[in-house]
C-alpha cells in the first residue's frame, strides 16, 4: 500500500511454512529500530507488539502521528534505554502496518487477500521476525520483551530458538490462551463479521469498510484491557457534556462517550481483517500443545534468563497465568525472576507510566547487561 | 549489614547455586551476590521488599515459600537459606521439608526463646519477653512458633536431620540468635 512506502521493510524470500499448511516467501516484513547496534553486536533487544500495536513503538508514529505505543518504556534514558540499547520492533505477518497482511495485493488475482489470507499462528509471527536477526547479523540478541500478545510471542521465541536470547520479558500474557480470551475475541470477530459491508472479507476491492463492526469490537474489548476500579475511578456516573439524563440512546454517559472514541479512532489505523487474523492467532496459542502438556518442555533446551512480570488489576491475563509460566521454569531450574506489580490500570498497565513497572524492567536489564559485559 | 547476614554469607561455598527464601530487601542476597556467588535468587512476599530487590538489580521471585517452593525440583540448589522466618510459618515442619527437599544444603536461622535475657524477661517480669531480636507485643507479634537453640536441635534429631552444633548449652544461653547448617 502506498502510505506504506517510506516505512523500513525486508522482502523475505525464504520460504516460510505455516502452521496452517501453506508456505509463503518474498513477503515484507516492515520493521523500526530504536537506539545504535554497538561493535560486537551484542546490546539488540527484540520486543513484540501487542494486538493492535506495530513497529513504532516509540517516537511519533509516522502513519497515525500519534506516540509510539511504548513510548513509556522505549527511548534514550527510559526502562529499554535507547542510548545503551540497539531494539528492533516488527510489524507482525498479519499486521497491516506495512508487514505482509490480508490487506496485501495477492499477485496472482492482482486483489487483495482478504480472507484468502493465510491462517497465521504466533509461531509463524515469530519464526517470520527471526529474518531480521539474520538481517542485522546478531548472533545472540541481549533481549526479546513484550506484552499481552507481545509476551506470547516472547515465549514462543524463546522456546523456537532457545539460545538466541540471554534475557526474556514476557509481560501480562499467559503459555495457553484461555476460554474467557477466546470468547472474547470471538466476541470481536462476530461483531466485525456482522457489519454489512465487512463482505465476507472482501471489502477493500469493493471500497467498503466494516468500521461499525471494527468499532464495536474495539469497545469491547477496550473494557477487557481494563479494571473495573480504575472505570469507577475515572468515569463513575459521571454525564458526559450535560446536567441530566436525556432519556435517550444518546451517549449520556462520560464512559460511553468514551468509549465511542476509542472505537472511532481505532478504524482509522487498524484493518478489519487484520483483527479477525491476529485474534485468531491468539487464540490458537497453546506453547504447551506441542509438548503433551508440559510447559516446562517448551523451555528445556533454554537458557534464557527470564523475568516474568503480571500486574495486579489485570482480569485478562491474570497473574495466575503468568505464574504457571514461572512455575514451570521453576520446575525445571531455569532461572526466571517474577514481580506482580500493584495497579489499578488492568491489563494496559504495561503500555502506561507505572513506576514500579518500568523500574523493574529497566534495574532487570540493566544489571543483566552488566554481568555479561 | 547485620552481624548475622555475615555469618550466614560465611556458611555459603563460593559460586554455588543459592535460593534466600524470605529475603526481605535483599541486603543478604546482594552480600552474597558481590562476594560469594551470582548465581542467587530469592522468594519474597511483600511487594514493597520485592521492589527494593529489583532495586538493587537482584533476581527475586514474588511468591509465599509456604506454597511456592513446591514448584522446585529436589536439590536445585546448593544452599537454601532462611532468615528468622521459620518461626512464622503456619506449618514450619512442612517449610523445613521442602528447604531441606529443595537445597542439598539449608542454613536456618532462629530467633533464640533460650536466650537468658529471654528466660530473666519471663522469669522476673512474667509477661511475654520484648527483645532486640523480638521486639513485638504478644499481641502483634508474627511469630507463631517461637523455639529454643535446643528445642531445634531435638527437632533435627528426631527427624534425622544432621545439624552442625558446637557448645550447645552455651549457645543455648548465649546466643540471641541460632544459625544451622542443615543436611537431609
């Protein structure tokens, strides 16, 4: 897509098996980087993005000219310092923020993919950003870092090729999407899904867009990211812009009028299918599926040293979840350190200004970068 | 640091595999970390204590020992330590198995009931004693299962515990504080 043309992309020709069956090759993969990669190669942290997040993490976003989504985190002086480290941020296969998605032309029916688009799985997602280690010649990376889907991707990394990282911040996320998730990102789907002009897929070659249905799945799940304290506290009852109810369907409420915006922005980034995509990705990931049940097996050959952080308030990914993962490299060894931290913010806590989030991701790295200096 | 932590750092081989189970704000781990062995790890419950570990750039695990050192295999380490906390376990007998489970070596230390300031406290003012090294009311006090240097000895005794132990009685009197070396 043209307003993707200035945007920092690798065209991978290495033909890439699914998980589905399919093998693609000469995808674009677009990618940002953050920071300097020093002489021995050895300060790259690789961090995954969430759901709706791409490769802009920090600075402005070229393409929304809003602030990167890690903006809190990434940047000289912050949690993932820039000035020290060299952190390189890939638009997931799926994406459609310049990586190869459903909204790409198909060259053999010369339309986009739409729903033709490949299955894609967080395994593939991972395997497909493993190109640009090779493109930026790093032998072992100092980090790979991310959140909610971002830290499933950290896992899946990990496990795939267990001695490519000396550190691992998996974030909020969970080893086995759970049915609450599932449901919820059906939730999403259905409602992309039933908007008329979704077209089974194929509105982009009949200039339509389902945004009532991308809207509405995006207010969904805004409320799962979440904590039913931090609503309260912000919103309460409060009416947004009037005295008293007006006994209609209006937005009467601050937080329905809220909540309005953030599905009307989201439609102007984010790409239908792309969501029905990703979220099916998500669904499908179960790191511990391939190893009978065992996660501890999907981190036997690692030696990866893991930080594990949950947040309090977070209902989506809960710490529980979070813990199983420190369980099970507990069981087998591994050395892994583990911090619930104390929000009200729910499940966005790790995108957001929380002081003893960012320090404990920040004081991790910074000493394990120390030890192997 | 407390004269204690140095005589509990004093007990640890050099670059052996250590888990501090309670350990507070990581002075002792950080001790250990910069003088005998890197490869140390600890469990702590309080989230404020858990932060000054990451703080001082320590590897800790937010957890509760009582339910979470189960999830370690036998021996994973070297030498577990255990700092004045076994007193306040609701079941330390079972803390004591998982220690000496997890660690092929555990160091616990006690808050010493047999200490003669102790024994003078109860003997002439005939309330609970208040101490340096106990310095809470009956009332607010966490501890739960308060012990002599003796009384553990027995304890390891009888469960076939090898315990190091030199002039017991002595220490018995003496010593505010009873620090072990433990062997399965």
């Amino acid at each position: 897509m043209s307003k993707f043309k200035d945007i920092k992309k690798i065209i991978i020709e290495k033909p890439l098996k699914l998980d589905c069956g399919q093998t693609i090759n000469n995808y674009p993969l677009a990618y940002e980087t953050y920071g300097k990669l020093n002489g021995n190669r050895s300060n790259a942290i690789l961090i995954f993005h969430a759901l709706t997040g791409d490769q802009f993490a920090s600075g402005i976003n070229p393409i929304t000219k809003k602030d990167g989504w890690w903006s809190y985190a990434l940047g000289p002086g912050k949690a993932i310092d820039t000035d020290k480290y060299f952190v390189i941020a890939a638009n997931v296969i799926g994406g459609c923020m310049g990586s190869f998605g459903p909204s790409d032309i198909n060259p053999e029916s010369k339309k986009p993919y739409g729903t033709n688009f490949p299955v894609i799985t967080i395994n593939d997602m991972v395997n497909a950003q493993y190109n640009l280690l090779e493109y930026f010649k790093i032998e072992k990376l100092f980090s790979v870092i991310g959140g909610s889907m971002g830290g499933m991707q950290v896992l899946q990394f990990v496990s795939n090729f267990p001695n490519m990282a000396l550190t691992a911040i998996p974030i909020a996320c969970t080893a086995s999407h759970s049915a609450q998730n599932i449901a919820l990102n059906e939730l999403g789907r259905q409602s992309i899904m039933a908007d008329r002009n979704w077209q089974d897929g194929f509105y982009e070659e009949q200039n339509k867009q389902p945004d009532k249905g991308l809207a509405v799945a995006r207010m969904a799940a805004h409320i799962t990211y979440l904590s039913k304290a931090g609503l309260q506290e912000k919103f309460g009852r409060k009416l947004q812009e009037r005295d008293d109810l007006k006994f209609s369907f209006d937005a009467d409420f601050q937080i329905e009028s809220y909540l309005r915006y953030q599905g009307s922005v989201f439609v102007d980034r984010f790409d239908a299918n792309s969501y029905l995509y990703i979220t099916r990705a998500m669904d499908y990931f179960d790191l511990t599926k391939k190893f009978g049940g065992n996660l501890s097996k999907a981190f036997e050959k690692s030696d990866t040293k893991f930080f594990i952080i949950s947040f309090t308030s977070d209902w989506l990914y809960p710490t529980s979840e979070n813990r199983d993962i420190v369980i099970a490299l507990n069981a087998i060894g591994k050395n892994v350190g583990f911090v619930e931290i104390s929000s009200d913010k729910g499940h966005d806590s790790f995108l957001l200004d929380i002081p003893d989030f960012l320090k404990t991701v920040k004081y991790f790295l910074n000493t394990s970068y120390k030890q192997i200096k | 640091m407390k004269k204690e932590f140095y005589n509990i750092a004093k007990l640890v081989t050099q670059n052996s595999k250590v888990l501090d189970v309670g350990c507070g704000n990581g002075e002792l781990m950080k001790y250990i970390t910069e003088n005998i062995s890197k490869d140390i790890r600890g469990i702590e419950l309080s989230k404020s204590n858990v932060q000054k570990c990451v703080e001082k750039g320590l590897t800790v695990i937010e957890g509760n020992a009582e339910k979470d050192l189960k999830q370690f295999p036998d021996g994973s380490f070297d030498f577990v330590i255990l700092s004045q906390t076994l007193q306040a376990f609701l079941n330390p007998e079972n803390v004591l198995n998982e220690l000496l489970r997890v660690g092929k070596k555990a160091i616990v230390s006690i808050p010493n009931f047999g200490h003669w300031k102790v024994r003078l406290h109860l003997l002439l003012k005939g309330t609970m004693p208040v101490t340096k090294n106990l310095p809470n009311e009956w009332y607010n006090t966490p501890n739960l299962h308060m012990c002599t240097i003796k009384d553990f000895e027995n304890y390891c005794k009888k469960r076939d515990i090898k315990i190091n132990l030199k002039n017991l009685k002595f220490h018995n009197f003496f010593s505010e504080l009873g620090i072990f070396v433990l062997e399965k």
